[in-house]
C-alpha cells in the first residue's frame, strides 16, 4: 500500500490510461509541478488503468514506470485527475465493461472525499462508474449528444469551461484541464498562488459567466505586462500596508506618471480602485471567518472601523 510521505500534504494523482490524449495529462501535470516548484507540498504520482506499468498516448509517445492505481488510497487532501483518451475506445462498450475493478476504486476514492477531476472525454470513465448520475458535469462539445445518451441521469452542461460538484470536477475540452488545475491550486493555496504559477507558465485565467466567479486577486491579471503584474502582488501581499504611489513606481522601476498610465491602460481600472477592490475582498473573507471589526480595518490598512464600513457600503458588501 501506498503511503504519504510526511513532508508531502498533498497528492496529486494522475491516471494514464491507453491513447490518452497528451495535453489533456502533461497540461494539468505542469500546472501541478509549478506549484510544487513553488513550495506547495504536493506529491505528483502517475498511475495506469490497468496492471501494464507503461502505456502510449495518442501522440505515440509512451509513459512509462507507471503505478497500479489500486495501490494508493486517496483523501480530501488529494487530486486524481482522470484524462481524456481515443474515442475509439471510450465509445467502446467492451473497453469500457473491462475496467470494473478501477469503477469501484474510483467510487471508494469519492467516498473518501478525494477530488476527482475530469479533463475532457475523461467524463467517460467517471460517468460509467456511476459518479456522475445525478451530478452536474461537462465534456468536449463533440461528445456531448453522445455523453447524454449513454449516460441520461448525469446532468451534463454545455459552454462551460469547466463543472464542480462537490468533490467532483469535469472540464469541456483538452486545453481547459489547465484552467481547471489553477482552479483547484486557487482552492486549495489561494488566489495570489494561482495567480503567480498562471504567469509563470503564461496562461490567462478564464472563467466563463457561468462558472466560479474569479476572486478579484485573480481578476485584471489577464495581461502581460511584468511590472504591472509587480504592483499587483506587492499590493496584494501587503495589504495592510501604506503604499504611496511613488512607492509602487520604485518597486516597478518606473515614473509614477507612466505606472499610473500603464496601470489604467493594462487593467481597465486605476490603482486607488484596485486597492479598494482588494481590501474589500479580503475584508468579507476576515469577516466571515469572525474577525472583530477594528482587526480587519488593520489587517485591510484602513485606520478606523468608520473607514471599513463606508468601504464595505461603497461596494454593497454586507457585514455579517
């Protein structure tokens, strides 16, 4: 049996099965690995569908050193991100009826409050275990007449990047698997963390209307420009710190005048508005956690509680 390694909190486990289909696997793997590399405990495991430790994906690259999924036993601390593969398989009912033993794993995983996560056509495999009925998901647009005849108690949904459904995940499409990933690192380490590991790999976060709303330190990063992107973590890190505007064009090594112009032009908003934007954020979640009022003004950099409620007001926020 597998088990954890204690300086790991987290694993992220990655099933393989025969002609998956590359990106939707290597897209969320890198997404992991960044965060890993960023200092998030996380424990990356790659594991095939059945007993065979290497199997080769669409792109005839083979995967190898493989685990046997039936060694791990999985938590709420812990991913399994279940790919798509060839169709050819996956509208196979002989391919699909081989695989009992992996369905009852997988219902064992979802009991144990694991995150199951769905990229693409992987929707299959979980459908077909049951997870799905009576669940809402999504899959690739192509297969979704398909998905709803093979599979009518899921409630499936279209134009949607991605669905979540208490500890169950499923993505429309190839590219999506990467949205979804930062996602979940937003669930689980935070919106800055997201953020900082969407701009190293130079992926813009997207959501559709429909979808989780993005939390505002994530919102107006959907650009490039690297010392725009400074002030906003230095900002957003330092929330209840005083920051004059010559300050922040220092740390971007910039005029206050071309910072000011670059910020609005990039973002669509200005820095003062911004600011606002972020403490009001951070002033519900403190908020809701049972903060006293004159604790959240400090922490949100505002001198006085009068200050916090005319903010909150300004916004429509509600004080719990």
């Amino acid at each position: 049996m597998h088990n954890k390694n204690s300086e790991y909190h987290y694993r992220a486990v990655f099933l393989v099965p025969p002609s998956v289909h590359l990106l939707d696997l290597t897209g969320p793997a890198h997404i992991f690995y960044e965060a890993k590399s960023y200092g998030a405990p996380i424990e990356i495991s790659y594991v095939s569908l059945s007993n065979e430790s290497e199997e080769k994906s669409t792109a005839e690259i083979s995967l190898g050193k493989l685990k046997r999924f039936n060694d791990f036993v999985l938590g709420p601390n812990d991913w399994l991100i279940i790919p798509g593969l060839e169709s050819e398989l996956l509208l196979n009912e002989v391919f699909l009826k081989e695989h009992v033993q992996f369905y009852e794993w997988l219902l064992l995983q979802h009991q144990q409050k694991a995150k199951i996560c769905a990229v693409c056509t992987g929707a299959y495999l979980l459908a077909k275990a049951g997870l799905l009925d009576g669940k809402n998901c999504t899959t690739h647009w192509k297969y979704l007449s398909d998905f709803r005849y093979r599979f009518p108690d899921a409630k499936l949904c279209a134009d949607r990047l991605f669905v979540k459904d208490q500890n169950i995940y499923s993505t429309a499409g190839i590219s999506s698997g990467i949205d979804l990933s930062l996602f979940l690192l937003e669930e689980q380490f935070g919106s800055v963390v997201a953020s900082e590991i969407a701009r190293e790999v130079v992926v813009y976060l997207r959501r559709t209307a429909s979808d989780p709303q993005l939390s505002v330190f994530l919102q107006y990063r959907n650009h490039i420009e690297n010392q725009v992107h400074q002030v906003q973590d230095l900002l957003a890190q330092n929330l209840n710190k005083k920051f004059t505007i010559e300050d922040l064009a220092e740390h971007a090594y910039m005029s206050p005048r071309n910072l000011t112009r670059l910020f609005k032009k990039t973002t669509g908003i200005t820095i003062g508005k911004y600011i606002e934007k972020l403490r009001v954020e951070r002033a519900m979640h403190l908020l809701a956690e049972g903060k006293k009022m004159d604790e959240v003004a400090s922490e949100c950099g505002l001198k006085s509680t009068n200050q916090l409620r005319s903010l909150l007001n300004k916004y429509k926020a509600s004080i719990h």
